[in-house]
C-alpha cells in the first residue's frame, strides 16, 4: 500500500515538473513573439531624424534612405507628424516593391507561356524549318531593304533641298528683274567713264614740251583721195595745249565749217587768228583725269543713274602718277554692294591703294575679304587696316579676312 502512494505521488510531482517545463516554454515563446512583434512595429514606423530639412529630403527618397535610417537610427521619431510621413515613404516604397517583383513575374510568365506556344506550334508543324542558305538569303534581303530605305531618305531631302533651292532662286530672279535695270545703268556707267581711251586721251592735260605759248595756226594743202585738195593744219600739233585753244575759239567763233564739214571743198585757207595769248601751262590748275570731261560723256551722262562720288574717287586713284593699275569692277565698285571680297584676285599693293582711297569715302562696309593675296605687303596691309578704323566702318564692318597673306607682319 505504502508503495503505491509514493508511485503517484512521484507521478504528480512528474506532472508538476512538465507542467512548469510547458509554461516556461510558453512563457519564453510570447516574449519572443513581443519581442518580434515590437521589432517588427518599429520597423513600420521607421527611423528618427534630428532635422525638418532631412525630412523634406526623404519626401524625395527612394527605399534604400528609410532602409538606412532604419539600420543606423533604431529608435522611433518623437514628431508624429514626421512619423506620418515615414509611414507614407514605406508605404510608397512597398508598392515600389511590389510593381518590381510584379513585374518579374509579369516577365516570366510571358517568356514561360511563349516558350509553350513556340513548342506547340513546333509539334504540329507550324514552324518551317530554315536552312543556314535562307537564313543568309533573308540578311541579304533585310540589307538591301535598309540600303533601299537610306537611298530613299537621302532622295526626299534632295527633293526637298532642291524646292528650297528653286523657291530660292525664284525669289531671286524677282528681286534682280526689279534691279537689273539699275544694275545694268550702274555698270555701263563704269566702263563708260574709263574704257573710251580715245576720249580719255584728248581729256589729258597737253603735253607742255612740245609747243610754245601763243603759236599761231598754220594751214596747208593737202590731197585728200575723195575730196581733192583741202586745208588742213599743220601747226600747231594735235594734242598741245596751242591746238585745244584753236579748237576752242574756232567752237566759240562759229567758224568751224572753214575746215570741218562743209570746209572739205573750200580752195581758200580759213581767215582763223589767235587773237588772245593764254599764260603759260605751268601757272594753270592742272586737273587730273576727269572720266565725265568731254561732251560726249556729258550727253551720256543724261540717261544714266546719278554717279557715284566713291567710284570717282576710285578711278581717279587708279590714275594717279605713279599708280597706273587697272579697276576692278567688283560689287562694292560698281555700287551693287557693300561687302569687299577679293578672295584669290592676286591684288598687289597699288591695287589695294586704290581701294584704300575708295574705302576712305565711304560709311558703311559690311565684308572685308582678301583671302589668298600672297602679293600683298605689309606696308600696304597696314594702310588699309587703318581705313578700317574710322569710326562709322567699325560700327558696321562684320568680317574681316586676312587668311594667306604671308607678307602681313607686325604693322598689320
């Protein structure tokens, strides 16, 4: 009997003991639980900051921020209205989370389901197997395709190009038909007021070593194969001062017909007397060349555009003693524009004289371009650099090229 009480009395002491084994165990399990649940609370509310304007910072945030701030900075924010916005941060995070791994998945189920269709339409011989010949058959037709295409693009940009240029060239053609009248009158008044050289050579002062001041006319017979016998003078010479003073009284005296015209058949010698001797030549103005001088220039002078003082200048400095160079016609001459482009023309220094003295009356020169004029010197370089430093050419003066003039140096 004894015997059986202590059996039970061992058995409740064994269930005592399993029964304070299993509530320590349970006990145990709920603080781990508390403390995975605390953790996992503090995780949700995120992260403190010390600072308003690292919480403006993180508004802008991605994930990788709160992680951080999460990891570094384990103790809840005080300020709720900061801890509101790390809840939102996460929250916004997550759903980044989510499209990502959406995503994925979203791809692999696409791959995977291709991957079955492709290897259903295999099995019922949909798929026609392509050999290596018409696999590079097919790139050979891509290519050609692309070339194609490059060529056909390249086409409509010429096309269009081409229209551009024809609008171009139409407007154009409408502005020069409403000039070319002027530009016409502009360039035949060049070359009329320089080419005539039979007139430019009666325009020259006389030469004073061959006469004397005051010689008298002196007339003689001679034979002429269609007329006979007519007058002619002898002395003074053609071209001498003595001769242009003839001339001229016999103009002003109405006496011409003695020995011009009508005076072909006369037997008599004209009844012409110097009656007034001039001073000597030294003592009076000696006029340069004037292009407009004689009378035939005068009466061409009426149909044309009104001259230009600037191609005077030009002309006369190509006149000049010592100079002797030919014009050019270029625009900024002519009057057709203000922009000097002598690009390769090979000017020398007394050309670039002459278009100094052209510079110089005017206002305005938009382009100055004497690219590729090796014979140019320094010394004349210099002088025209000059010209262009009045004031009103600065104002106006957008380019200035000098390229390949190598005997510019340092007065240039």
């Amino acid at each position: 009997m004894r015997s059986r009480v202590e059996v039970q009395r061992a058995q409740r002491q064994v269930r005592r003991i399993n029964s304070d084994a299993d509530e320590k165990q349970r006990k145990l399990a709920k603080a781990k639980a508390e403390k995975r649940r605390e953790i996992k609370e503090a995780r949700q509310r995120g992260a403190a900051v010390q600072s308003t304007s690292l919480a403006q910072e993180m508004a802008f945030s991605g994930g990788l921020v709160c992680d951080r701030m999460e990891r570094d900075r384990g103790f809840d924010p005080k300020d709720k209205r900061l801890r509101s916005m790390l809840d939102k941060l996460k929250i916004m995070d997550l759903r980044c989370y989510q499209f990502a791994a959406m995503a994925i998945c979203r791809d692999g189920l696409k791959k995977e389901l291709m991957d079955q269709v492709i290897s259903e339409s295999k099995k019922r011989g949909m798929f026609e197997r392509v050999s290596i010949d018409g696999l590079k058959q097919w790139v050979d037709f891509i290519k050609k395709l692309k070339r194609s295409m490059i060529c056909l693009e390249v086409d409509v940009k010429m096309m269009l190009f081409q229209r551009r240029g024809a609008k171009l060239v139409a407007q154009e053609a409408e502005k020069d038909q409403r000039s070319q009248a002027e530009r016409a009158g502009r360039m035949d008044e060049f070359w009329t007021s320089y080419g005539d050289r039979h007139r430019v050579v009666s325009d020259r002062p006389a030469n004073v070593g061959q006469h004397r001041g005051g010689e008298r006319p002196r007339f003689g017979q001679v034979w002429d194969p269609k007329c006979g016998p007519t007058w002619q003078m002898l002395t003074p010479q053609q071209g001498t001062l003595a001769r242009r003073e003839v001339v001229r009284l016999e103009e002003e005296s109405g006496v011409d017909s003695k020995y011009r015209g009508l005076g072909y058949k006369s037997r008599s010698a004209p009844n012409l007397v110097v009656t007034q001797r001039r001073g000597t030549f030294i003592k009076e103005n000696r006029q340069g060349f004037d292009p407009h001088g004689s009378q035939a220039a005068k009466l061409a002078q009426r149909e044309l555009l009104p001259p230009i003082q600037t191609r005077h200048a030009y002309l006369r400095a190509c006149d000049a003693p010592g100079q002797k160079v030919v014009p050019m016609p270029v625009p900024i001459v002519t009057g057709h524009s203000t922009r000097f482009s002598a690009a390769g023309r090979g000017m020398v220094d007394k050309e670039l004289a002459a278009m100094r003295q052209l510079l110089q009356e005017m206002d305005e020169v938009e382009e100055v371009d004497l690219y590729d004029n090796s014979l140019l010197t320094d010394s004349a370089l210099a002088g025209f650099v000059n010209v262009l430093h009045k004031e009103s050419i600065c104002a106006s003066l957008q380019s200035l090229s000098l390229g390949r003039c190598f005997r510019a140096g340092a007065g240039t």
